[in-house]
C-alpha cells in the first residue's frame, strides 16, 4: 500500500542547503546527492515502518541515509 510522503519544511530547507553546500565543488555530485535523498524519501511510500521510531513522536519515522563513499574525492 503506498503513503504519501510529505516534507517538513526543516527537511526541505536542509535538502536546499545540502545541495548548495556541495555544489560549490561539484554540481554534478550535488545533483547526485539530492536524487539519492529524494528517492530514499519515497521509498518510505512502500516501506513507510523503515524509518526509525522517535519515542516523544510516534507518527514520526526519520529515515536516515548516508552517500555511497564514491562521492569523497
């Protein structure tokens, strides 16, 4: 069964601020970056129990990811 996924506005920001970060040395590693977290965000469509549990937050299941270490140069 697929969920919508909805960002906060915290997530949104920090997504924006990730990709300029990087693209100040690579546009097209920062490209790559933001394309991981987006679809790492819609994976919890299906998998929606995948993020972890928040104890003070119970609706809330931050999903961390980390970047495939090809990106460091």
């Amino acid at each position: 069964m697929d969920r919508g996924i909805r960002w906060s506005v915290w997530a949104a920001d920090d997504l924006v601020a990730v990709a300029e970060h990087i693209s100040r040395d690579s546009e097209s590693y920062a490209a790559t970056v933001v394309r991981e977290l987006v679809a790492a965000a819609r994976s919890l469509r299906v998998f929606a129990e995948r993020g972890r549990r928040v104890p003070t937050q119970p609706c809330r299941r931050p999903l961390v990811t980390f970047c495939d270490s090809s990106f460091s140069h």
